[in-house]
C-alpha cells in the first residue's frame, strides 16, 4: 500500500516537468510511496481531481547491475503492448533526463483492483480461485502469441539462444558467489550440490528445449498480477523490468513454481506453500489443467477437418500423443532449470551475507535454503534426463 515516502523525491521539480511535457496529468500531485518490495522504488501520484497514477524510477546511488532496474526496457514494453490483447497499464512518459527527480522515471495509470499476494488466492470460493488462475495462463498465452515484430520490439532481446544464454551467464555468477568467503571464518560459501553435473547437461543443447524466442515477462507469477475487483479477470500484468525476448517456457515454468516447491520441508526451503499439494485446496487447477490450457492458446493446433481415411487420423493422433510427450519433456527440463535458477539467486545471498552485506534472519534462511533447492533441482533434472533425448533425434521441430 501507499505510505510515507521513505525515499522523496523533488515534487516540485516533478511537477515544472509533467506540466511542460504530460498535460493530461493535472498537477499540484499528493505524492505517496507504495511499501511492500519494489527493486524499483515506486510512488502513487494522485491528482486534485482525484486521478491516480504510478511513477516507478531507478533507485538511487551506484547500481550493483548494469542490466538491472531498467525502468525504460519496462515502459518501452508496457507502451508496445496497449495496443494488443495483453492487459497492461496505460503508459504516459518516460524521462530519461537524472537531473528531474535524480533517476529516470516513468508514469503509468494506476490499477484499481486485487493483487493476490498469495497464489493459493485464500478467501475465495473454489470456482474463483480456478476462473482467476485461468486467466492469468490465458493472459500468459496471449503475451507469448505476440510477434516482437508487429509491435516494434524485434531489437527487444536476442530471438535464439535464451537458455544456453542463461545456462552460461548463472554458471559464471555461481562460480563467482561459491568463491566469496565468510570476512570472520573465511569459510567460503561453496559450490551448489551437484553443481557440475546440473551445467552439463543444461549446457548439452541436445537435451534443451526446442529453442524458439517471443516476448516473456522474466518474473510472470500471480502477484505481478493485477485482478478486477470482482471479476477473474486480469487488467493488468506489472514489474516488465525483467522482460526480453526469450524462451516462453521460462514464463510458464515460473508461474508453476509453487506446485514443485509445495513439496519441500518450508523448515529447510522458501516459498513453500502446503496449499499446492494434490488436492490441498480446492479449485486449484491441476500442472496439467493449466499447461493444456496454455498450450491450447499459446500454439494452437487446429486438428484437420473431414478425413480422406482412418489411416490419416491414426497418425494424426500418434502425432498429437508424441508431441505432448515432447512437451512434458521440455516442462521438466524447464522446472528443473528454474528450481536450479532459484538455488542460485539463495546461493548469492549466502555470499552477501558472507561478506556482511545481509545480515537479517530473512537473508539466512534464503541462503540456507540454497542446498535443498539444488538438490530438488537435480532430482528435476535426474527425471528430465531419463525421459531421454528423442527430441534431437527427430531433427528437434518447432513445437
């Protein structure tokens, strides 16, 4: 919620800007920042008339990522895709100009709806908690459809390669974080269980999925969403700071994070929630539901109508079997590659905390938990390598 501005900026000077360059935003603006844990320090502008909008800017100071924070890449996105069926909020401005508030900043509407902060979506009846999941893999499919090139950002990100990419940029920075040493015990913070084996075979492009490219969102999970107020209807997707053009089961992957961690010991592991164990709570769709329902929207199939003989739609079934097997395939590749992406964003707050840049019992438990993450992604990927490499062997089509 919007509070007391923790980190203020220059109304003033905020307002001299708007009025020269956005006068549809009528000033004087009641400047309020929103609490809960932006890495991009946000504000709710309101205007005399009672008009609400949304500033976010970079933080201040020297940033520890260039890649970071890049309020621009999500305005550029937002901009881009009103024009599309993917709901997102309406973009006003971008300024670029550090000399205005201290940082760039852009302008946004503000959605008037629910965000559920919690994606078991408690106090729900059962049916909304299913409709509310479904539109959020509808919204999914629909952002995933989208040609880079139909709404101006086919320089947006690179169109091939996205998890040999990640697999070679996480592979340096945990070899970087497992070198940082404790400044007291000068005990180092070590590798990842099963650190080499889980590089080799997500580096082995043979045992990849299919590599393809559209636009992705970078963190799509239910509470980047904002619902209607009454409806289980998304209006709005937020925080594009991480979107590019990449491999679309990363998305997907993402969003079904809590259905694979729901099974670890919440003592030893973060972000687990009980709730997502079969049959736990009701009106939770099934991993299976929603992938169908993704795929379904995302890369439709449109089955042959009439038939020139039973022989053809025999075939056209085995087609349909087999590439649903190449599709659970790749699904477990992809989770086994999130859950390890997860032990290595806790194994680098192990190393902050190593070197006393996070020192709270928050930062503990998310460095602890880098161990059994590692081991759940190597069980991940134990099972995605037994289910064997017959993709490459069929030439590796385009799903």
């Amino acid at each position: 919620m919007a509070g007391r501005v923790r980190q203020p900026i220059d109304t003033w000077a905020l307002e001299v800007w708007i009025s020269r360059n956005v006068p549809e935003i009528e000033v004087p603006l009641e400047v309020k920042q929103f609490g809960f844990g932006q890495s991009n320090p946000t504000y709710q502008l309101t205007s005399p008339g009672g008009k609400r909008y949304v500033l976010r800017k970079k933080p201040p100071g020297q940033l520890v990522s260039k890649t970071a924070h890049k309020v621009e890449r999500e305005y550029r996105i937002i901009a881009a895709l009103a024009k599309t069926d993917v709901p997102v909020p309406k973009a006003y401005c971008l300024c670029e100009d550090e000399s205005v508030i201290g940082t760039p900043f852009y302008i946004m509407s503000f959605l008037d709806g629910r965000i559920f902060e919690d994606p078991v979506i408690p106090n729900v009846l059962p049916d909304q908690r299913r409709a509310i999941w479904a539109d959020a893999v509808r919204v999914l499919a629909r952002l995933h459809r989208i040609d880079p090139r139909d709404v101006g950002l086919e320089g947006f990100g690179k169109s091939t390669g996205f998890y040999s990419r990640q697999v070679a940029t996480w592979k340096t920075i945990c070899d970087a974080q497992a070198a940082i040493r404790d400044v007291e015990t000068r005990v180092p913070v070590g590798p990842l269980p099963h650190f080499a084996e889980m590089m080799a075979f997500f580096a082995d492009e043979s045992q990849q999925p299919v590599d393809r490219g559209t636009l992705i969102h970078g963190d799509f999970k239910i509470d980047n969403l904002v619902f209607h107020k009454t409806e289980p209807r998304v209006i709005g997707i937020l925080d594009w700071e991480m979107s590019t053009i990449g491999h679309p089961l990363s998305d997907i992957s993402n969003l079904l994070t809590p259905y694979f961690t729901a099974r670890l010991d919440p003592r030893k592991s973060i972000n687990v929630h009980p709730g997502f164990k079969p049959r736990a709570t009701r009106g939770l769709p099934t991993p299976d539901e929603i992938t169908r329902l993704y795929f379904s929207i995302a890369t439709p199939t449109p089955r042959a109508s009439g038939s020139s003989s039973s022989l053809e739609l025999s075939l056209s079934d085995q087609d349909q079997e087999r590439e649903e097997r190449d599709r659970a395939r790749e699904l477990q590749w992809a989770q086994a590659f999130n859950i390890f992406r997860l032990s290595a964003i806790c194994q680098g707050i192990a190393a902050r905390q190593a070197g006393r840049q996070a020192s709270s019992e928050e930062a503990r438990r998310y460095g602890d938990a880098r161990g059994p993450l590692a081991n759940f992604a190597w069980e991940l990927m134990r099972s995605a390598k037994s289910s064997g490499g017959e993709t490459a062997s069929r030439g590796r089509s385009k799903l």
